[in-house]
C-alpha cells in the first residue's frame, strides 16, 4: 500500500491568518465532473475514474459526497441519493449554437451554491473554472493535457475543432487559477510546470478490487485493445502492427493471432477507415470490433487475453494500462505522455515511438512466443498495480486532501 497523499512544492506563497475556523467533523464534497449514466457501461477514462473514487468516498462517514454532472447524454433533470452519494443530473441540448462546454459552467455553478459545500473537487477544465466562479475552495483533477491532443483533429469540421480548442483553453486557465490541483500522473507536473502557482498532489486513478481478481485463461495470441475508437488513439498504426505479426507467422501455425478491438466510438469516420482497413487487408477473420462492453465482459477480454497493446499519439495516465497492470498482463505501448510513468520497459511490458508499427509489431511478437516472460511482466505489473491503484486506498487519499483544502480555506490560505 502507497503512503498517503503528500503536497507537493507549491509555487505559491501562502500567508498565515492567526484564525482559523474548525473543519466540520462530516465534510460536505462536491463532485462536479462527468458520471456514467449506466455504470455497468462506463464509455471514457474520466468518466472511470470519477465513478470508481465516487464508490470509495462514499464508504466513508465523514463525507456527504455529491455528484454534479450536466450534459447531453442526461435526458432529464435528476436529483436523488443512493448509499452515500447524492445526484444532481442536468440535461443539455444537443442541438446548440455555442458547445456545451461553455454552457454548462453557469449551470454547474449554480448547482454549487445550492449545494453548498466544505470543498469542490471539479474533474475537467470548465467545471474548475464554475466552482471558482462559486467561490468554493477548489481542487482540480487534471486529467489531460488538451494541446497535446489537439493536433490530432486538426482536420475534423469547424464545431469539433472549436470544441477541443474550448477544451484546451479551459484546461489551461483553470490550472492557473486555482490553488489547488491533483495530478494523476507525474507527466502532468512535467508539463504544467511554470504555469501556475496552485498547491499540487500527486494520486493516482482508482480502481476496483474485481480487475485485481481477473483470473488468467489467456487464449495464445489474443491482444487486446481497450479504449475510445478516435484518431488520437492511432488504432490505425496498431492494425499495421497486427498486420505485420500475421505476415511473420506460418500459415499453419498452432496458434492463431487475434485482434479484439473493445471501445464506444466517438468518431465515426475514423471507424469507417479501421474497417475499410481490415477489409482491405482480409483481416475479418482476426480483427474484431466488440463496441463499448459492460464491466463483466471486459473482465473477461482481460482474463482471456496475452497482452494488452495501445498505440496512442497522447496519453496521461489510461485507465486500459491501468486494468491491464490489476488484471496481471504485459503491456506493449507507444512511449507517449504518461504512459513511461506505468509502463516500465522490459519490467511490466515494453514501449514503442508513436507510429511505429513494425517496432510494436515486434515486440507483441516477442511476448506471444515467450510465455515465461509474459508471465513475469504480468505478475510484476500487478504488484505494482496493488500498492498504487485500489480504490480504497486512493479514495483516501483524496479525502486527506479534501480536509486539507477545507482547513486551508477556513485559516484564509486557500
């Protein structure tokens, strides 16, 4: 088990106040992040990770937690609690002149002051930016770094491109005015250095005590892929790759490769070329899209799978390495973003450059024929994953936090 949470450096110079106010024994939170509508189909990282710490703060007495979510996929306004957590559901429109994003922050804010809480801890840029504009002591979950993504739907239509620069923009002026902050990777620190005066933390994503259960029925060849179907995932390089493995081996070899490809999609065209792809290289046979899958079967594609392979331009900390580490299997992955922060090479799986398909060809090749190794990095990566992600032990970490930003806001330092 990981030690507890600890602030790191702050860039901010924080003056004393002789007074300082008690914080309450039950501290009220405010969760204004986006939520899955059906948890048992959970369809992005954030979305995981906010339902999965929502589930360990609400096992703890001295917290009333409450979830603020508005959005599109919402079709009617809710209110309602449930075993230590209460709901506030917003709908949105989806058929709109200015993005959601820019919406949602007047609404979320008002939200905020009805609920009234001890301390915000927001997941995404924009409701950052409305707990401030509430006045609450703040702590703001970064879970991305927008610009770095941005290049990748560069080509995409006039709303979506206005959509990500909307993101980016408010990722980065909510970074800087907060005083507050959690990364969620040491990547994160890196590339937010010098751009803001807040205190930050460093906790990792939860993550269910199930995925550390997963039972190892791994099929011989078996990779899978688990994530979004989007250009900034480069499934395309990853489908080369497989490309590239199918024409090394025997045709009449024991055992045959496979390629499960599990994710909603959030850019249709994007999936169009995967398919025109493995149509166009007679990769039906081996090559499955298996759409966006309850929690039991994706327990069940870890379980039965060799490895884990993810080719991504840009990424943080993904909740598919993640799982892959708790669920005792290797991960082949690009060396991008956060992933070097999980991934260590020739330990727990292997890294790649992004866009090297024969690179990522080689090395899945390599832990399909040596199961001895495969075995090793598994096992390992799941020791690992044990003492950094469990949901009980990040949750209270988070809750050190909560008690911290509160004391600090009462005493006039936050």
């Amino acid at each position: 088990m990981s030690g507890p949470a600890q602030p790191l450096e702050s860039n901010r110079d924080h003056s004393p106040v002789p007074v300082a106010h008690p914080v309450p024994p039950r501290l009220r939170v405010a969760l204004p992040a986006p939520y899955p509508m059906d948890p048992t189909r959970i369809p992005g990282g954030v979305r995981s990770v906010v339902f999965n710490l929502a589930q360990g703060l609400r096992t703890m007495n001295d917290l009333d937690v409450h979830v603020i979510h508005c959005h599109s996929e919402v079709t009617r306004k809710r209110e309602s609690s449930d075993d230590g957590l209460t709901f506030h559901f917003r709908p949105m429109s989806r058929q709109r002149l200015l993005p959601n994003t820019v919406m949602a922050i007047g609404r979320v804010r008002d939200i905020l002051r009805q609920v009234a809480p001890d301390v915000a801890n927001p997941h995404s840029g924009h409701y950052a930016l409305a707990s401030l504009r509430a006045n609450l002591p703040t702590v703001y979950t970064v879970h991305g770094v927008p610009a770095r993504e941005a290049p990748s739907y560069a080509h995409k239509g006039l709303g979506e491109r206005l959509r990500y620069w909307m993101e980016t923009y408010y990722s980065k002026l909510a970074v800087r005015s907060v005083h507050h902050a959690i990364a969620i990777s040491p990547y994160v620190l890196r590339e937010y250095e010098g751009q803001t005066r807040a205190q930050w933390y460093r906790i990792d994503n939860p993550l269910p005590d199930e995925y550390f259960a997963v039972e190892d029925q791994s099929l011989p060849g078996q990779i899978l892929y688990v994530g979004t179907i989007t250009e900034v995932k480069d499934i395309l390089t990853l489908l080369r790759a497989f490309k590239e493995l199918v024409s090394q081996r025997a045709p009449d070899a024991t055992a045959p490769l496979t390629l499960r490809l599990a994710g909603r999609t959030t850019s249709p065209a994007y999936e169009e070329s995967i398919k025109s792809y493995i149509a166009n290289n007679a990769l039906q046979q081996q090559v499955s899209l298996l759409g966006m899958l309850d929690r039991a079967a994706l327990l069940q594609e870890y379980s039965r799978c060799t490895l884990v392979a993810l080719s991504s331009r840009q990424e943080n900390a993904p909740m598919a390495i993640i799982e892959a580490m708790a669920a005792g299997k290797p991960v082949v992955a690009t060396r991008v973003g956060g992933i070097p922060d999980l991934v260590q090479e020739g330990q727990t799986g292997y890294l790649v450059e992004a866009g090297d398909a024969v690179g990522l060809a080689s090395r899945m090749g390599q832990l399909i024929d040596q199961p001895k190794t495969r075995v090793a990095m598994g096992r390992l990566a799941r020791q690992q994953a044990s003492s950094r992600f469990r949901t009980s032990d990040v949750a209270a970490k988070y809750r050190e936090v909560y008690r911290a930003v509160a004391q600090a806001d009462r005493r006039g330092l936050g």
